[in-house]
C-alpha cells in the first residue's frame, strides 16, 4: 500500500501540483503554438504523452542498465575487460547524448506507428511530429528520472514504475493545461485584443493567470500523503 | 565557395534587435522564463546559450558540405548535446551554487530552439565567418532579452539587482513576489512581447516580424 502511495504521489505531482508546461517552463514552443484549436491541441497532446512514455521507458533502461556509476552491464564488461580491478566505471558523462538519441528513435517509432495504423491523424499532424523532437518536456522528463536514477542509493532509486508514472501523467498535465488553453484561444478570437498583443502577447499572459490558478495545488501532495497513510 | 545569402556584417546586426531570437522570432521561450527570476541566473545561462551556440555554430558550418538531408537534424543536437555537456560540467566545477540554481535548464539548452534553428537556417548553409558573426549576434540579442526581462522581475519581486540593494530594503511588504513565481514570468514576457511589437510598430513596419506567430 505504501508503494501505491507512492505512485499516487508521483502522478498527481507531475500532472497538477508540478504541472510540466505551468511551474516548469517545458514545451512552451508547442503550447504557443498549437493551442490554437481544441483538436489539434488535444491530438498534439496526445502524441506528446505518448512519446514521453516511450522516450522515458527506453531512457530509463540506458541509465540504470548501462550509464549509471556501478551499472551492472558495464560492471559485466568492464570485468571481462580488465578482472579484479574493484574501480566503479561510470558512464554518465554520455548521459546527454544518449537522451537524444532515444528521444529522436522515440519520435521516428511513434512516426511509423502513426503513418501504418492512423493514417488521417499522420496527416493532419504534417511537420509537427517531427518536431516533437525538440520539446523540452520530453528530455525534462528524462533528466528528472536521471535525478532519481543516476547516483541514487538502493533504497531511494526509482524503478520502472515510477519513471513511467512521472512520464505518463506528466504528459497528462501537459494535455489538461494545452486544452484548457485552446478552448480560452477559441472564445479569445471573438474579443478585441490590443494591436501589439495579438498572438504571443496576450497568450502568454492568459498562460500566466493559468499558472495563477495552478499554483493553488501547492501543499495538495502533503494532505495527500497524509491521507493515504 | 560562393557566399549567397546575408554577410557576416549583416548577419551580426541581425541577430541583436532586428532578428532577435526571443522578441521577433520567439524561440528558446523555455530559459527565457525559468532563469530570469534574477540577473546573475539570466546573465550565467546567457553565457553558457553564447558558448553552446558559437561553438555549434562554428563545428556545423565546417562540416556543411558531409551532411545528409535527412539526417542533418540528428547531426546538429547530437554536436549541441556534446557542447552542452561540457558547458554543464564546467558549470558544476567552477560555479556549484549557480549550476543548482539554474538547475535542470542547462541541459535542456540541447532542445533549445535558437541552437538548432541557427544551426538549419545559417551555420548548414554560409561559411565559418558568417556563421560565427550569427552566432554572436544572436547571443547578444538573446542576453539582451534576458536582462531585460529579468531586471524587471528581479526589481520588482525583489528589489535588487545583480543581487546589489536598490529599493523597498527594509519595508519587505512592497516586494511583489509573483514576480518571482511562474505566473510573474508568463505576464512579464507578454508585457514585454507587447512592448517590443508596440515599439517595432512605432519605428516602422517591423511588427510584422513579431506578428508571424498567429
């Protein structure tokens, strides 16, 4: 029960308390972007939830499997390569580089997957598929497990679950907070926004009275915690 | 190689106010509103954003001519993730205190859009001295943006500047501290969006550069 908890906790955290886009700053270029209609914000949602999910579980066997400081596939090799020597070989130096990689295998597998089964949906997302690429949310995601992985002791190490869990619902929050702002888009296309306000200006304010709103979930983790206990 | 395109000269006076990165072309919105809650943070991840892109700028633009198409974009973040790497690192050792404030967004310098869009539309294209005058253009306008954007916050929520006393020292009350929380960077950024488009405008014409976000 302790560890359902635990999940519980982390999901609300990444979804509403630490929204990704609201208190984080990750994937402003897609929010300004595509929040224009309530479909397209929904469906970029989507593609990014999934992605991050995808991005995150590869990235989590990388770490914890071969980058970390005393990764058992590299301890393997490293004790074929010179046996009985006690040093730590860590590789985490190519973490970085390795995110990305994955990140943009991530991005092509879900292309593929997109363009055999949906194909309509692959259409009507054109370029910014493969733009999703370049959404911070996703390598944020990734760092934040790194966090948790790389350099964590045996009993506050996170494992599979948890680093799926963040990933999942925190392209869940990312999805609430994109819609919730392309319905306000529509209704604010019928009022008269100020000349040197129109598109950017005036979406980054209302973006700012979102994060106002948001910001009273704070303190929800710890009656939640409270609660579960 | 014949030179097409913009000089180096023109290049560099772009990138500071014509073409500046955060108020004409709205990219790298993500260090813009995390790091301006005070000057030094803005003005350190400045630094590491003009590090990062030089040297991105300066490798892409010597290995224009072996890129393929398709996969010149995978080229571009993997050279940026390598140079970012050594920026975090360096970060780490000489400046702990400021690394963990600045946090996880040194790292996400790697998907900042300013480097790979440079990098696409300049470095892949000119040659190393044009390249170079873009890069450091665009640094300049992109710390230029940052500091202003944090000197209004920093003063605002907290009276200082540079971390130096300036106002409201004493009578903490006056300190608007929502400057210095998410919804705080989210209105600055738009008041100030508005601003720069209302002084484009002014000066002549320019406001369409800034309008070609809707």
């Amino acid at each position: 029960m302790e560890h359902v908890a635990q999940l519980i906790l982390i999901a609300v955290g990444a979804a509403l308390i630490n929204n990704f886009v609201l208190k984080y700053f990750v994937g402003i270029c897609p929010f300004l972007g595509v929040s224009r209609r309530l479909d397209t914000a929904f469906g970029m949602g989507c593609a990014v939830t999934f992605v991050i999910s995808v991005a995150a579980a590869l990235s989590w066997t990388c770490t914890y499997f071969i980058l970390r400081p005393g990764a058992p596939l590299t301890a393997w090799v490293w004790s074929l390569v010179s046996p009985g020597s006690d040093a730590v070989v860590d590789l985490s130096i190519l973490n970085y580089i390795v995110y990305i990689f994955v990140i943009a295998s991530s991005v092509q597998l879900v292309e593929m997957y997109v363009r055999k089964f949906f194909p309509s949906l692959y259409k009507s997302f054109g370029v910014f598929l493969p733009l999703i690429t370049t959404n911070c949310a996703i390598l944020f995601a990734c760092l934040e497990i790194m966090k948790h992985v790389s350099g964590a002791g045996p009993a506050e190490m996170w494992g599979l679950d948890k680093a799926l869990i963040l990933a999942f619902f925190g392209g869940v929050g990312f999805t609430i907070a994109i819609v919730i702002m392309a319905g306000i888009r529509e209704e604010l296309d019928a009022c008269d926004v100020p000349a040197p306000l129109r598109g950017a200006g005036i979406t980054l304010i209302v973006a700012g009275i979102l994060a106002l709103a948001f910001m009273g979930f704070t303190g929800v983790d710890k009656s939640l915690a409270d609660l579960l206990r | 190689m014949p030179n097409d395109g913009p000089t180096p000269l023109e290049r560099f006076i772009n990138g500071i106010l014509p073409e500046n990165p955060v108020y004409r072309l709205l990219l790298g919105m993500c260090p813009t509103l995390a790091v301006t809650s005070g000057m030094k943070p803005a003005m350190t991840m400045a630094a590491a954003v003009a590090f990062v892109l030089i040297c991105a700028n300066l490798i892409t633009s010597l290995i224009r001519n072996l890129l393929k198409p398709h996969l010149r974009i995978l080229v571009f973040t993997l050279t940026i993730a390598t140079f970012v790497t050594i920026a975090d690192r360096f970060l780490q050792a000489y400046a702990w205190p400021m690394s963990k404030v600045l946090g996880p967004y040194v790292p996400l310098i790697i998907v900042n859009c300013i480097i790979i869009c440079r990098c696409e539309v300049c470095a892949s294209k000119q040659s190393p001295p044009a390249a170079l005058a873009d890069a450091i253009g665009q640094s300049i306008g992109f710390a230029l943006a940052l500091a202003t954007i944090a000197s209004v916050r920093e003063i605002l929520g907290d009276g200082t500047w540079m971390g130096l006393p300036l106002i409201w020292q004493g009578s903490e009350q006056y300190k608007w501290v929502l400057m210095l929380l998410p919804p705080g960077a989210f209105i600055t950024l738009g008041l100030l969006l508005g601003a720069a488009n209302w002084i484009g405008s002014a000066l002549g014409g320019r406001a369409k550069a800034g309008r070609s976000a809707e």
